[in-house]
C-alpha cells in the first residue's frame, strides 16, 4: 500500500480545517473586546445567556425554532423535485401537490392555534 494515495486526501481535511478554524482565530486576535450590557443582554431566547443553565425558561422559542425546522426542512425537497421535474411526470407532480398540500394544512393549524404568534 502506498501512503502517497492517501496525501490528497490529508491535504483536503488540512485545507478543510484551515477554512473553519482560520477566520474564527483570525476574528478573536484581531477582533475588538469591549462587552456592555446591550451585547450580554437577552436576545432572541429570552433570558440571560450567563445564568444558571437549570433554570426555567419560557419554551415558546424552542417551540418556534422546532417550527422553523421543520418547515424549512420540508422546503428542501422542492430542489431536488424542481431540478428532477422534466423525468418525473404528471405523477411525481401531484404527489409533490399532495405533499405541499398537507405542509400547507401544517401551517395553517400551526398559524390558527397561535403557535407562530410570541406575544
């Protein structure tokens, strides 16, 4: 076995891990460091980020990011029906119907029980 094979793949989880890691090092020896209240306050999750992880939260946002999950990840099957719509036919057209059909009903039962609404 020749290890030489194996370099372009090396070279690739090298490159790969330079890309994620590089500009986050790169942001915290160059970025500025001045905290204030408005950065450390609550932001979209309603309580304070450096608290006591065992405390009660409101569970409304994670009732809306499950949400937003769910529908965005039902969204991503109108690509691959999209760029596939010339071979699949009038019957991959209604079942693709069918399927937006109950993400519809989905929304809309979502929407009238007030799931969507933060108050």
């Amino acid at each position: 076995m020749n290890l030489d094979q194996y370099f372009p793949i090396l070279l690739f989880i090298l490159v790969g891990a330079g890309v994620g890691v590089g500009p986050m090092l790169i942001g915290r020896l160059l970025g500025p460091h001045r905290p204030d209240a408005a950065k450390l306050s609550p932001y979209e999750c309603g309580f304070e980020a450096f608290e006591d992880a065992r405390m009660q939260f409101d569970v409304r946002y994670y009732l809306v990011a499950i949400l937003f999950i769910l529908f965005d990840l039902e969204v991503a099957f109108l690509f691959p029906w999209a760029v596939s719509f010339d071979a699949i036919g009038v019957s991959g057209f209604l079942a693709m119907m069918v399927f937006l059909g109950i993400l519809v009903v989905g929304f809309v039962y979502e929407w009238t029980k007030g799931a969507l609404d933060w108050e």
